[in-house]
C-alpha cells in the first residue's frame, strides 16, 4: 500500500506574527500526538517569481504508511483535537486534501 498524507492548506493570516507563535508553540505539539503520524512536513508559501502572492500561506502534510494508518490516526482523539484547534489559529481559513505518495 501507498503511503497516505493528509495536506492541510492554510490560506494568509491577517496577523502572521500571531499565526506562526500560535501553530509553532500550540498547534503542531497537538498534531503531533496523533497515532500512527510518521512525520509532518511543515511547508511555507514564498512569492512567485514575479513577486505575486502563494496560493497559499502554509502547507502541513501529515504522513501515515497508510489509508489504514491514516484513517485511525484521523479519527483518534489527538486527531479531533488538533482538527478543532484550527479554527483557533488560523483566521484566514484552510483546506484539507488526502493524498497518497506515488
């Protein structure tokens, strides 16, 4: 089986300085105590060549071995704790993609 990554995409704060102590300091202590969370990958956007905004302002990928993996680490009280926090942090809003490596 494929890996599997949960990818949550976090659109631009309106106070980054806040963002970034909150998610650092609160947030990913959280997420990660998920069961089954290989490693998180904690990506932030840079502007395009021409200067233009990214698309988005962060991008965590959560990685599991697999759907199995995934779907229990997901649905675990770590998970659903760390889910619920968004809405703490990150003003701006965010989206979730599951994806598999491959």
């Amino acid at each position: 089986m494929a890996q599997v990554v949960v990818n949550v995409f976090y659109n631009a704060p309106t106070d980054p300085e806040a963002f970034e102590t909150y998610y650092h300091d609160t947030h990913m202590p959280i997420a990660d105590q998920i069961p089954g969370l290989e490693k998180a990958v904690l990506l932030k956007g840079l502007p395009g060549p021409d200067g233009s905004a990214p698309a988005y302002y962060r991008l965590t990928q959560l990685w599991f071995a697999d759907a199995d993996a995934m779907a229990a680490g997901m649905s675990s009280p770590q998970a659903q704790a760390a889910s619920a926090d968004i809405a703490n942090f990150a003003i701006g809003g965010a989206s979730i993609m599951i994806s598999h490596v491959g």
